[in-house]
C-alpha cells in the first residue's frame, strides 16, 4: 500500500482530521476504568488482574511502535492506519468473545495483545507526516493529533458507562458493550485511513521552512546517544506518574471520599474519569503549544516539577477537600497529556525530521514500561494496604510519595538533555551533492 501523495494545492489542514480520527478511537484506551468495577463483579476479579489488559496494551503499544516504526516510515500513514484500525477492533471482537464465554485470558489476549499492537501503530501512525506538514509549529502539530489519543475517553468514558447501563454489568452485556465498541471504532478509523495524504517534496506548505532543516540523526543513531535515553527516562517517569492515576481513577475517588459526607457515586466516578480525559487532551494541544514559544526543555520542567507538586497536595490535604483533589488530579492528567504531544517536537528539535517516527516509536518502549509501573503501583499498594485493614485514602499514601520521587527522577533527567554531538549526524542530501561535484570535477 503506497502512501498516498497531495496533490497541488493539498491544504494540510486536512491531514490533523485524519490523524484525530484515528487517535480519538484508540484513546479509549483511557476509559478502560469504567470497565474494571463490572469484570471484577462479574469474573470475581482482583483490583490488580482487572488491569492486566490496560497493562498489556501499554506494554504492546510500547513494543508494536518500537519494532514497527522503522515499517511506518517506510509504507507510510495510510498502511500503518490500516494496521492499526485491523488490530486495534479486532482486539475488542476477541474481548467481547471472551466476556460472553468468560473466559478472561482471551479479553486480555485481545484487548491487551492484539488491540495494543494497534494501539502501537495507531498512536505513531500520523506523527512523523504531521511534523514534515508543519515544520514550523511541530508542538502544535502533533498536539492536534495527539490530543485525539487523551481526549478518546471523553467520549467512551460516558459511552461506555451508558452501555453498562443498558446492556448490565455482568458478563453478556460486557460482551456486547465490547462488541460495539468494536464495530464503531472500525468505521471511524476508516475515515482517517482515506482522508491521509503524505506532502510532495521537502516544502510541504508554501508558508512553512524546508522539514529537513538542520542535523539530522538516523533512528539507529540516535539510540546510541545519551539525549534519546534522557528522553526516555523524563517520559517514563511522567507517563508513570499519571497512568497511576488514570488507570485507577473511578475506584481512586471512590475510594478517597467513601468516608465523608459527600462520598462519590458510580456515575460520578464515571464523569471524572471523563474529566480527567477532558484535562489529558486540553493539555495535549495547549501545553505543547506553549512549548513552540518557550522550549521543550522548559516545558518539561513545568511536568515534571510542578507535577511533583500537585502529587504532593493530593496526598496531603486530598481526602479533606475533593475540589484540591480534582484540580490537582486535572493538572498532573494536563501534564500527563501535554508531556506525550510535547515528546514528538522535542525529539524533532535534536535529531531532526529524517526518521523521528522511527525514534519516536523506540523511545515509547518508556510508555511500555510506564504501562506496567504504574497500574502495578498504585494496584498492588492498594491490594496490600486494604489487606492490611486500611481504607479510604490511606489505600494510596505510599504510592503517591514513590510517584513524587519518580518525577524528580525525571526532572534531573530532563537537566541532563543536551544538544546531539556532530558525530551522530548524518550528511544533509545538499552537502552529499556538493561532494559529489567536487570529486567529480578534481577526478576531471
């Protein structure tokens, strides 16, 4: 399958739809909480197993874009959608199959393995076209796109809750939720698939600089810099951080105000968890372009320590006051969203636009091993701490302080970011010209 090229006059403004399409599917991912309370009821499942499938598909996106990468930039946007919109409704065909047999290792075999590798290829399918279409705002750029990922369970959250309550919550309407979910997202996914174009040449708009401008690094070269590791540890710890809460977020509040005299009904829980995915795609367009104005070192530097910060009132002061709850739970999920959007852009600027959607498929294995920290966590604390006779808040307390300590990790990391040694560049086409000529003529 050819990538398909623009024609004269191609606006590429019609290239972010494409990639929202696809982004705003897959971001259910997200809302997988909504599900985790029916299949422990209905499968008598633990808060740990229940997250399994989340887990396996972080950890399949991860690895599917890792090793799928260099594939993308090879056969180009359309066929890596195709890939992602087969796998990703194919995984919920085979959960929903599961839920109606009960048999639980095929929802995490669907869900998490196969829908995760489309989740994968999927998530990087648009990136490096969206980045050679706006070479002058790539913050920007990949934010719109990106953005469809956090902002996907805004729309399944309460979709999801909605089919639960028609359908039920035991095993069979789990099955058909799945089925639906399946079926809509395929066609949805389509339309990106159709709309996707690649930009004629190295100007792909008229108003834009050249998109291979400056150094730049093979997605070989650049694992084989300390920068791409940098990277790597600054968004494994911010993914951590915040998966620990997105992951566990309708129990999370649930559980902090169960005590108090305003507790948190399931549909309330439900409407956070949609909030939350409100405040990841807010973050994902508006704090990666605010990185186009003050630099993406900068920018990570609000994540990682103002995150740090937010962490440590919600485990301080978060179960006496759900509004300081909420607002901090908004502004770390912010951070969270806005650090995913951000990380194209950053990996842009040092090693250029050659093959970043190659580096940037290796450098989310962080997001696979994030996936498994910190639903792992947050989960196994709890577990302990409620086997321990602890309830309510204190189910969480620990964890929160080993999520403040990994975004300190991650601040230091993010200092340590320097610019790509010349040695790691690879010959920019003009200058291979040039030599050429110039062998050329002292051979004459």
């Amino acid at each position: 399958m050819s990538p398909p090229v623009a024609p004269p006059g191609w606006s590429r403004w019609l290239v972010p739809p494409a990639a929202l399409s696809v982004h705003l599917s897959i971001g259910q991912a997200y809302a997988w909480s909504v599900f985790k309370p029916p299949l422990e009821s209905a499968l008598g499942l633990s808060g740990t197993q229940s997250a399994l499938p989340f887990q396996l598909g972080i950890v399949m996106l991860g690895l599917s874009a890792a090793f799928g990468g260099t594939l993308v930039e090879r056969n180009g946007p359309r066929w890596a959608m195709t890939v992602a919109l087969v796998c990703f409704s194919s995984g919920f065909l085979l959960a929903a199959l599961g839920a109606a047999t009960e048999q639980y290792w095929l929802i995490v075999f669907g869900y998490g393995f196969v829908g995760g590798i489309g989740l994968g290829i999927g998530y990087i399918s648009p990136v490096s076209t969206l980045i050679k279409w706006f070479p002058d705002r790539p913050g920007m750029a990949t934010g719109i796109a990106i953005m469809g990922f956090g902002g996907g369970a805004l729309i399944a959250s309460p979709w999801s809750a909605q089919m639960l309550e028609s359908f039920g919550s035991d095993s069979s309407g789990i099955a058909l939720a799945f089925l639906v979910h399946g079926l809509s997202y395929a066609v949805f996914m389509t339309l990106g698939v159709l709309l996707v174009r690649v930009p004629r040449g190295e100007k792909p708009a008229p108003d834009g600089p050249s998109a291979l401008t400056g150094p730049q690094v093979s997605a070989r070269g650049a694992v084989r810099t300390p920068q791409f590791w940098c990277l790597w540890v600054v968004l494994c710890m911010n993914v951590t951080a915040g998966i620990g809460i997105l992951e566990k977020a309708a129990p999370m509040i649930t559980d902090f105000f169960a005590g108090t005299s305003t507790p948190v009904s399931v549909s309330a829980a439900a409407g956070f968890v949609a909030l939350l995915s409100a405040a990841n795609m807010a973050g994902r367009i508006g704090w990666s372009s605010t990185s186009d104005l003050i630099g993406r070192k900068n920018i990570y530097r609000v994540y990682l320590g103002v995150g740090a910060v937010m962490y440590a009132l919600i485990a301080l002061f978060g179960d006496s006051s759900k509004p300081l709850f909420i607002l901090s739970a908004l502004v770390i999920l912010s951070f969270y969203g806005g650090g995913f959007a951000t990380i194209p852009a950053y990996l842009k600027d040092l090693f250029g636009t050659y093959q970043v959607g190659a580096i940037h498929g290796r450098l989310l294995t962080a997001w696979s091993t994030a996936g498994v920290l910190g639903p792992l966590i947050v989960n196994w604390i709890a577990d302990r701490q409620e086997e321990a006779g602890k309830h309510g808040a204190s189910l969480y307390g620990l964890s929160f302080v080993i999520m403040i300590g990994l975004l300190v990790v991650g601040f230091v990391a993010n200092e340590l970011v320097r610019p790509v040694h010349a040695r790691h560049h690879i010959p920019a086409p003009r200058e291979e010209a040039v030599d050429v000529q110039r062998q050329q003529s002292e051979s004459a």
